[in-house]
C-alpha cells in the first residue's frame, strides 16, 4: 500500500493567528527514514494540519524527502510516496527526520553528509523518536540536550558521550528539536504552535486532537518507578531508582539497603513480599535488559557489552545471560540480525 500526502488544507475559520495574513507558511521537511515510525510522523503532521484549518488558512506546509525521492516504507510496511530527494532546503525551512526501528542501519553516509551540509546552512534540525541518533551521529547534537526513545537510550550514551541525554518527552536546545517518539511529537507541535502563533491556537489544536494531558519538556517519558512496577512502597522505588543508575558498577543489597536505612534482611523481605524475588535477582534482570539492548543496537564487542554491565569477565556474563535469555549474547546479536536482513 503506497500513500500520497497532500499539504493542502480545508478553511475552518474558528480563530485566528498572531502572525499577519501576508506571512509565508513555515514548511517542514519530514525526512523519512526506511522503518520510519508512522505514529511520531503522522502526530506531527494532523498537528500541523489541524493548526491549518483552525486558523482558516495555511500557517504550515511540508513536504516528505528521503533517499532516492521515490519510495519509503514505515515499520508497519506501509509505502510512502516521497515529494523530493536530499537536496538543498531553504533556510528558513525546518527538517525533521523521523527514525523509527534498526535506525542505525538507516542512518547512511549520504545522510550524515545531508545534514551536515544543511546544518552548516543553519536550517533548524529535528529529530523524532530515534532519528536523534542519525542527528547525533552527524555531530549536530554535540554538546546539547537531546532526548531518545527510552529503549535507545542505553546505547546511545554508550556512542555519543558528548551529547546530555534527558528522558523528557521532548527536548529543544537551540535549533536542535529532539523527541521521544509515539505521541510525543503531538507536544512538541503544540509547543511550536504556541510559540509561533499563540497558546489559544494550540488549545484548539489539541481539542481536535482530543489531547487532554498536554506535556512539557519537563515530563519524562516513561512511567514511574511506583507505576512501572505496580508498588508503591518509598524504599523500594529508592532502591530500584538507585540500581538503575549504578548498571556499570553495581552495589551490594548490604550497601543497597544501608543506603535507604533498613537491614539486608529487610530489604530481602521487601524484594519478596513485592516482587517475588531477591534483591540480586532483580539487579541481575536489570544489568541484563541493558546488556540485550545495547546487543540489537550497537556495534559493541560482547565484552564491552558485559563490562558496560557490570560483568567482570564475558565467560560469567554469557553464562547469566544464556540461564535469563536461553541463548547466549552472540547467538542472540546474530539471530537480531538474521530478523532485520529479511
């Protein structure tokens, strides 16, 4: 199935925008990567869309690139019919990549060099879900704040130590525009729309979106510990809290529980009682979710990979991992790229 967009929009004069009616509408350029996900690119789009028709005439338009000016296809296997190449945007445009699954793989040489160019230019770059890789790995990202789709995050810390990650929804730092993906574009648009032409303008945009929570780049993107885990219990979040950010070098449950000021057996306890296994056991399920990811989406050497998680030596790691996973981690890395090859 192959789909046309059209930038065309439908007058339904129901406010009307701070911008003078002599302005030229902003284009975006959604650069749509192969596997792409539809959903951050279609929030943005109807956002624009709606923005459109809310304020009876065209404030946006865009346009979709890609590789080849033909063809893409989105992670659901849906083709997209492309308006242009990589070529040379205006200055006042606005790119946004949309990234979505194996975005290492989509993120070309001929696309690093697009978006330096472009960048040198000063056109203003954004990154939706994972597309803030291919931002990164263009070296336009470093020394900013960015945000990444949280299954990503763990490897891209790993690969671009120059770049402040955040866990917000969405990040803008300058002309660098990054979200986390899903309906996080749907805040980001609102927040663009609000800056350019008034917060009423966004209001009625998200009533047509029926979007009650409005977020902020404030909010993270995923759950909290209490939720995440169905307990609300202080201690036990404060323990997972801090074993999730000590993966590299991991803390003893005596430390652990020194830490939030309770006993070893206590902390024992509280692990059972909530969560049906020991203290260890959950640090190892932890240390080895971040191994798997970094695995399917890095080039990491298995030792890294096992030092990256806290593992002294690869013979000991691959023997948890093969005890959690039943497979062992070259088994698992090779079977990941046997399923995107097909």
């Amino acid at each position: 199935m192959a789909i046309e967009t059209s930038t065309r929009s439908f007058a339904a004069p129901t406010t009307r925008s701070k911008a003078t009616p002599e302005a030229a509408p902003k284009r975006y350029v959604f650069v749509l990567l192969d596997q792409f996900t539809m959903l951050c690119f279609a929030c943005s789009v109807e956002a624009l869309r709606i923005a459109n028709r809310m304020a009876g005439r065209k404030l946006y338009d865009w346009v979709l690139a890609g590789e080849g000016g033909e063809m893409v296809h989105c992670s659901a296997g849906i083709g997209f019919k492309l308006d242009m190449d990589l070529g040379e945007v205006e200055r006042e445009d606005v790119v946004m990549v949309c990234g979505g699954i194996d975005v290492q793989a989509a993120t070309t040489k001929r696309l690093v060099s697009w978006l330096r160019r472009e960048a040198r230019r000063g056109v203003r770059m954004g990154g939706l879900c994972t597309a803030g890789y291919a931002l990164a790995k263009a070296g336009l990202l470093d020394g900013k704040r960015a945000t990444i789709h949280w299954e990503n995050q763990d490897s891209f810390q790993e690969e671009f130590e120059e770049v402040t990650l955040t866990k917000s929804v969405f990040v803008v730092d300058g002309n660098r525009i990054t979200t986390a993906g899903g309906t996080s574009s749907i805040d980001l648009m609102l927040k663009i729309i609000a800056d350019d032409h008034g917060e009423d303008l966004a209001n009625l945009v998200a009533d047509q979106l029926i979007y009650s929570s409005i977020r902020t780049d404030q909010d993270t993107q995923r759950l909290s510990i209490p939720t995440r885990i169905g307990v609300r219990h202080p201690k036990l979040s404060q323990v997972i809290q801090i074993m999730e950010s000590h993966i590299e070098d991991p803390i003893s449950p005596a430390t652990l529980a020194k830490d939030v000021g309770m006993s070893t057996r206590q902390l024992e306890r509280l692990f059972r009682r909530y969560l049906n296994r020991s203290p260890k056991r959950y640090y190892m399920e932890l240390r080895l979710q971040k191994a798997r990811n970094l695995l399917m989406q890095t080039d990491m050497s298995v030792i890294n990979v096992a030092l990256a998680c806290g593992f002294a030596s690869p013979s000991h790691f691959s023997k948890c991992y093969r005890a959690h996973y039943d497979t062992t981690p070259y088994r698992e890395r090779g079977t990941h790229a046997a399923r995107l090859s097909i």
